[in-house]
C-alpha cells in the first residue's frame, strides 16, 4: 500500500514539475509588449471602459424616467 501511495505521488510530483517546465517554455515563446505599447493599450481599455460606463448610465437614467412616468 505504502508503495503505491508513493508512486502516485511521484506521478503527481512529476506530472506539476512537468507543467512547470513547459509553462516556462511557454512564456519564453511570447512576445511581450513594450512599456510605451502596454500604455497606449490601458489608455484605450480605460476609455473604452469610460465610455460604456457612461452609455449604460445614460440607459439607466432614461429607463428611470420612462418608469417614473408610467407608475406615477
């Protein structure tokens, strides 16, 4: 029993080693963004965030309006 408990757990440990080594091979493949490309793409992420923000606000608000008016 104790035998192949420990075969498992070699498995296991040899298995996440695995993964960890091609997780690292994985992130040498990448190509990662520039400081001045990372900026430029929050500031779009933001703005775009911005801009539904305030879309479903205006929804918000003019569904208000269109409820007070029908229950009132």
């Amino acid at each position: 029993m104790a035998k192949e408990q420990t075969k498992k757990e070699t498995k296991r440990e040899l298995g996440v080693l695995r993964y960890l080594r091609d997780t690292r091979g994985e992130l040498r493949k990448v190509t990662w963004p520039t400081r001045e490309e990372a900026l430029k793409l929050t500031y779009i992420v933001l703005g775009v965030t911005l801009v539904f923000a305030a879309f479903l606000g205006f929804l918000d608000w003019v569904f208000s309006q269109v409820f007070r008016l029908l229950f009132s």
